[in-house]
C-alpha cells in the first residue's frame, strides 16, 4: 500500500520494473543502461546462469519487515542472488517514486508509485513477455491497475508490475461488545450497519472509532460511493478514464449519508483529531462497536480481543447487494527501465508468485496475490479477511483506493476535504466539487 500513513494500505496505483542487463545466459545486454531508460524487457530469459548478482530494491520504510522476510527467503532459494534494500520515509516515498524509478542509477527492484509517468516517461519495464516466461496467472482485480496500453490507459494492456500482497479495508467489529447491545452478527447492508450504530448510541457506546485525522473516512466514504455508483464508476475515476469525474449526484449522496452519520454523533467525538494508530489501540480496549481499516491491524487487533474481534468486507445497501473493498498491492513491485539485472530482477518478481511468498504475505497480515486457497494461519481475525478477500475476488467488488486516483489527492483533498466535511466547513455538494477540482488540477 502504499506505505503512506494512511496506514500502509495507501499505496499509489503502481507500476514499474526492472531493465535487463548483461548476463552470463546472453550473447549481449539488452537494454536499458542509459539514463533514457526504455519500456521494453530486451533478451528475456528464466535462466540467469551460475553467476554471482546483486540486486537493489526500493520500497517505503512502513513495509520493511516485510519486505526484509521477501527478501531472506528468496535469497535462501537463489544463493547466488544477494538483495540490497532501501527505505525511504513512509510520507515522502510516494513523492520519491517516480523520481527514483526515473534515475539514471534507479534501482533493481522499485515499488511504483504513479504508474502514469513511469509508463509514459519508458521509465519501467514491460513485464508481458516474462509474465508468458514464468505462467503468472493472477486475477484481474490484482493486476488491472497495473496494466497500461499503448495509448496511455491505465487497466488495459501490458502489465508493468506485480503485487508482494494484497491490502484491503473492511470493517472491524467488537463481538462483546455487540453481544452486549443485543447485536449478534455482523451487518449485512449498510441499512442494518446503521441500525446497529444507532443501538450503539443510544446505550451510550462509541458506534464507530473514526481515524479521520489521517482521511481514514475515505474507507466508509469509498464502500458507500461503490453502492451508489457502482464499481466500475469508481475504478473508472482512480485510473483516470477519459470523462470520468467525482462530481457526481452519487458522490454527494454519499457524501451527505457521511456527514449525517457524523452530525448522528455516530463517529468518535474527537475523530477529527484522531489518527489511525489512536484509533487501533482505542478498539483494542473495547471503546467501540466498530473500526473501518484495513487487513494490516488484524494481528494486533486478534491478540488484543481474541475472539471478540471481527471483521468483515463492507456491506451493499442491501443484503442482497455484493460486499465492496478498496484494495491494491501492499507494494507492486517493476523492474525501472535502467535496472542492469532486469532478467535477475523478474526471479524475485516471479518470487512473489510463490506459496513461500504467499506464506509470507499471510504472515504479515496481509492476503496473498493468487486465486488459489490462502496458507493457513493461527490468526483468527485474519482467516476472517481471508474469507473476506475471497469473496470479493469471487464478485470481481474491489477498487483501488480514492486516495490513489493521483499523487497528490491524499494530502491535498482526502485528509483536508473529509476533514470539512465532516466539521461542516464543506457541503456535500462542494466537497464532491473540492475532490474533483483536485483531479483535474493534477490530471489536465
């Protein structure tokens, strides 16, 4: 995701990828060694030889653990491979990205944070022809916004990079809690999740644990547009499909359906003020009904309520309505164009593809990249997500994130928009206006 501190999930639409270079397995470098870069993969080729290499690899310092198991792992497999990685900031590093993929030293193996300039600048590598190499078989919903044809389209074409995992949001719920207010299962519409809220307010419980001080409403904001818009509508904006804008009657409904909740005193008294970490510990001690986050509390929030701790993909506005989530890559890693191992590089891009990555990713908290059964995992809470995200894979429900539809949304409209929202600075109707402006700013 993303390593923002949207929580880690807030990744930017990704892509990008290795260049190939010299090796022992070819007649003669591909290329890619010069400062222009180039968008092709060059001699692709699954055999890299016997020869020593030395890879470098570029990621948010949020997914470090992460990344560091990724990496001990793959080394354990090819010996001869030895993987150097470097950790910017969490809230520098989507800036960073494309300026670092761009370099002329770039990196071997780069998280991509703006799909958008990488491709069109032929800053990252064209991963089809090792994706045909390796049978990478992986469902649309985790590749789609890392895909880019020729014509510029985000969703369709050619695919530059791959995700080491998935992130999702959902929601959190406390089951002793409930239990207590008469509640005995997780909502199943969005109608019955605000009957449940209002229970929760009338017995003097916070409904809802809000970390909106980092634009953590967008997760609720986000399931609630996807209802009323439809899944397509809301992919089509992120991706920056010709025509699509914010500014809609369904992104106001679902803007005055937010700020009714907050004026309901349904969110947290001090959810302006209240970031996610607060926000997490505050659940964990059973001072709320629900939390909407992401997968990656999910090993903290199972010890802390063992099972009392719920969790479930946020509900249609029916119960016969499919269940939505936002979700990418907890990294999407490419290969920059001006990589000098790009051949050595994909190995650890098909690395991801594995169990043992799969595993890993689990591990961590987060469901794996495949459509195949997830590993097991004594994590009760997170078999929940696990049962969540196949779901949703089944109904094809997810988006990316509203947070990701440029670079500079998170912190130039998401945090400071929510926030007027829901202080009552902004309408619905000039929020939905306030988002959109920001798009076309960055996007005309």
């Amino acid at each position: 995701m993303i390593g923002s501190n949207l929580q880690k999930h807030v990744t930017r639409v990704v892509a990008g990828l290795l260049s190939a270079a010299c090796l022992v397995s070819l007649a003669a470098c591909g290329p890619g060694s010069s400062s222009s870069g180039t968008a092709t993969a060059g001699a692709v080729s699954t055999d890299i030889g016997s020869a020593k290499y030395s890879l470098t690899l570029w990621d948010g310092a949020g997914l470090k653990t992460y990344d560091d198991a990724l990496i001990k792992a793959f080394e354990a497999k090819y010996p001869a491979i030895t993987i150097k990685p470097t950790y910017d900031p969490d809230n520098v590093s989507q800036q960073d990205g494309p300026r670092i993929i761009a370099s002329a030293d770039a990196p071997d193996i780069a998280r991509v944070t703006d799909i958008n300039s990488a491709v069109r600048g032929k800053h990252l590598t064209n991963l089809d022809a090792y994706a045909k190499a390796y049978s990478w078989n992986l469902p649309k919903s985790q590749t789609e916004v890392y895909t880019v044809n020729s014509s510029g389209k985000i969703g369709a074409g050619s695919l530059y990079a791959v995700p080491s995992g998935i992130s999702m949001t959902g929601m959190y719920w406390n089951k002793d809690v409930a239990k207590k207010l008469g509640i005995n299962a997780a909502p199943t519409s969005m109608t019955e999740l605000e009957s449940d809220m209002a229970k929760a307010k009338s017995a003097g419980v916070v409904p809802m644990v809000m970390p909106a001080k980092e634009g953590g409403t967008s997760y609720v904001y986000q399931a609630l547009l996807v209802n009323f818009a439809g899944r397509k509508a809301v992919q089509d904006w992120i991706i920056q499909t010709k025509g699509a804008t914010f500014n809609t009657p369904s992104a106001v409904k679902a803007a005055e359906k937010i700020q009714s909740w907050q004026n309901s005193g349904y969110f947290s008294s001090d959810a302006l003020a209240l970031d996610g970490s607060t926000a997490e510990a505050r659940f964990a001690k059973g001072q709320g009904l629900f939390f909407p986050a992401g997968s990656w509390y999910s090993a903290a929030l199972n010890e802390a309520l063992g099972s009392g701790a719920g969790f479930f993909a946020f509900p249609g506005t029916t119960a016969d309505d499919h269940a939505s989530a936002a979700a990418n890559a907890v990294s999407a890693f490419g290969i920059p164009a001006n990589s000098k191992n790009k051949n050595v590089a994909a190995k650890f891009i098909d690395f991801l593809t594995t169990q043992t990555a799969r595993k890993i990713a689990v591990d961590n908290g987060y469901p794996p990249i495949g459509s195949q059964a997830a590993p097991s995992t004594s994590n009760a809470l997170l078999g929940e997500v696990l049962i969540a995200y196949k779901g949703l894979i089944e109904t094809g429900n997810t988006t990316d994130f509203i947070n990701n539809a440029t670079a500079g949304m998170q912190a130039s409209a998401i945090v400071p928009d929510f926030q007027q929202l829901l202080d009552g600075s902004l309408t619905p109707g000039a929020f939905a206006k306030a988002i959109q402006a920001q798009y076309e700013k960055e996007t005309n």
